[in-house]
C-alpha cells in the first residue's frame, strides 16, 4: 500500500472522473454516465483557512452490486494526513470488512471498519517519528441492495465476468454500535461482500455475500498475519456489477465519528442521520472524564473540540473512533443525502440546507450551491459537501436497463 504524501500541506483527493460506459469497476471517484440509482455531487472550498484539510470518496456500483454506493467526507484537523488518507483507503478496509465478517449486520461491520482504520492511522503515526499525527472527523453513507431480511441471496457462487483489469480499489473493515434516529429502523441484519484477487476467490466472496452460508477463511498470503488489524489485502480485480431483483429493498446505512454530518431529505424534511460528538455534549463529556481526561471550554484535555475522530493518536485514551450508526430503508419520499464537514453546519441548520438545495435536481449545481452559501456566510473552516440524489427505485433507469 503507497503510504507516500506529498509535501503540500493541503489534502488531496483521488481526481474526479467519468466512466466511458456504465460500469466503473470500482474506481474511486469515478461516475458513471449510466448510473440510474443516483446522482453524486461534491463540492469543496479552503474557505478563511490557510490550508485545505478536508477530503472525499465515493464508489458507484461498490462492492460489486449495481445500484450500490460508498460515500465519505474527512474533516482533518492538526494536518492533512489522516484526512488524506482515509479518502484514499477507507472504502478499501470496509470492502475488506464486509468480506471478513460476513456474517455480521452491516453497523457491525462499519464499527469494524472504523476501528481497523484508527489503529492504522495510529500505526502511520508511529511510524513517522511524531511527523504525522492528525486526525478527522468523518461521515459516511453505504447504500445497499438487499433482500427483505438483509442478505443478498441475489449474488450468484460463481463471477458473472472474468475480473477486468483497470484502475485501483480494494477493501478492509469496521464495526459500529447501532443507535439510530427516530426515522431510522433498528435491525439486525446479516451483511457480506467483496471483490478478492482470483476467480476462484471471487466466487468464494459471492456466496459470503449472498449470506447462503459462511466461507472458510482465505488462504494465509504474506501480509495475512497483520492484515486484519492493519490494511486490507492489496491485490485487486474488477467485475461487471451485479443486478439486484427489482422487488429488492434500497437501505442506508451511515457511520459518523465527530461533528461532520449527513441529512437526508424526505418529502421536504430534515432528518438527521448521524450525531455530533463534541465536547459540549453532556454524555460525551461524562464519558472522557470516566476515562480520566476533561472537558474545559467545550474542548477535550482543552484541547480539541470533538469527542470522537479517526487518528489523534496522541489523546486516543479519551478522543475514540467507534461510531454512531444508522441503518434506513429508503422509499419514495427519500430524495437526496446531504454529507458534510462543520464547515457548512456551523453556518446552517439541518432543514435550512435542505430547503436551500430541495429545488436544485442536479446533484453537482445542489453541492456548490451549499458551499457557496457557507462561504458567503463567512465560515471560518474548509467546506466540503456531498449531494447524493436519489431516483426511484425500481424503475428500468434506476437499475441500469435503460
């Protein structure tokens, strides 16, 4: 795994792009022209900062499933590294996750994942002789196609297609506590997926998947005695998306660390899938002084404003990364997630950014709209925003036949 960064002290996501066709096998960042399940749109400004901090991914079609869609915004503070970092290989350790812990719910795995990927970025802070030791706050959306008991029974044993050779994508884990909002539903759902290195191991990856029954562990390689707890199997491949059964059910599922914040929009109302873990809370702040630390001003140890983050080795002791979690069955009155840094909700609530962006259908125009309104509104942070429009389910278009 390439763990370089380059000397600008400004983050740097993975460069946008768009599929020649359909299906963008994976590729980080990549849209596709074709994409009938949603539209993806972000958006990002330095803002008052001197430096950028902040970082983004999204995969269409991820885990191998039509339909599907990772999405994450990282608001890094004390440096660009773990920030940059985790926009690189986050969606990696979670791919890894879903594969390892197969038979877990999907909040499970995201816990894992969140874990899995604070103890490598403690590990890159060691290894760096103190030179790097930032954290980020971070949201993420995983939408997923399921059946209506959370398995995917739709995933055949064998590919459908030889791995196709492209890009760069792999995958890791984490877990997370389920406890979600009102409009969310609380289940215990059996999750699984992945993409491995050979046909034979994808076709092992797919019967995890499909939840039909547990698969014996891979074969040990050369990076498998750490690889766990460290970074996931490095080795890659590419296939053609699966379709799912129109009568399949779409659910998203978020896991949040910090005060960086996802809302989604149904029939016009906010509601708010993620929560913000600051100083000021009174049950974070009881939590870190049980852990034997303080809360003075709103900041941990007097020091940082939020609670929980990926990274920030130094204050792990009090500043955690397991996350909160939601799990909601989209229906027709969803129509779009709203991901965002601080940057935005320091400016604005909730159901205002709702009501600044409900008329916009262009998911892109939708992002810059919000980060303008936050910059014109003086914020004093970096601002990054991502929009995902949803489109009917269901639908020849929404499951790529149109």
């Amino acid at each position: 795994m390439n763990l370089r960064f380059t000397d600008s002290p400004n983050a740097r996501s993975k460069s946008i792009t768009t599929a020649d066709g359909i299906d963008t096998f994976g590729i980080l960042n990549q849209h596709s022209t074709g994409n009938g399940a949603y539209q993806v749109g972000i958006s990002e400004d330095v803002g008052t900062r001197r430096y950028m901090e902040d970082a983004h991914s999204f995969v269409v079609d991820y885990a191998g499933v039509r339909g599907q869609g990772f999405f994450a915004i990282f608001d890094g503070h004390a440096g660009k590294h773990a920030a940059e970092w985790c926009g690189a290989h986050f969606h990696e350790y979670l791919l890894d996750a879903l594969r390892t812990s197969s038979s877990a719910t999907i909040p499970d795995v995201l816990n894992e994942t969140f874990h899995n990927v604070d103890k490598r970025i403690s590990r890159l802070s060691e290894e760096s002789d103190g030179k790097i030791h930032s954290g980020c706050t971070v949201v993420t959306a995983f939408l997923r196609i399921e059946d209506a008991d959370g398995r995917q029974s739709f995933l055949p044993m064998p590919p459908l297609a030889p791995p196709s050779p492209t890009d760069s994508g792999s995958r890791s884990g984490s877990e997370s506590p389920t406890e979600p909002t009102d409009e969310s539903k609380e289940t215990g759902k059996k999750a699984k997926s992945k993409s491995p290195a050979s046909a034979s191991r994808f076709a092992r990856a797919l019967k995890s998947l499909s939840g039909s029954s547990p698969t014996s562990p891979s074969p040990p390689s050369a990076l498998s005695a750490t690889r766990s707890q460290t970074s996931p199997t490095s080795i890659q491949t590419y296939t053609i998306p699966i379709d799912a059964p129109l009568n399949s059910r779409r659910v998203l599922y978020t896991a949040n660390a910090g005060d960086a914040r996802g809302v989604l929009c149904r029939a016009g109302r906010a509601v708010r899938l993620t929560y913000d873990h600051k100083g000021s809370d009174k049950q974070e702040a009881k939590r870190i002084t049980d852990a034997g630390g303080f809360v003075m001003s709103g900041r941990v140890n007097g020091v940082l404003a939020v609670t929980r983050s990926l990274g920030d080795s130094s204050m792990k002791e009090y500043v955690v990364g397991s996350p909160y979690t939601t799990e909601t069955e989209l229906g027709s009155e969803d129509e779009f997630l709203i991901l965002a840094c601080d940057g935005l909700w320091d400016i604005t609530g909730d159901q205002g950014a709702i009501d600044l962006v409900r008329h916009i259908s262009d998911a892109q125009a939708a992002a810059e709209t919000l980060v303008k309104h936050a910059l014109e509104r003086q914020t004093n942070d970096n601002v990054t925003v991502l929009v995902v429009r949803f489109k009917t389910f269901g639908s020849t278009e929404s499951m790529g036949l149109a």
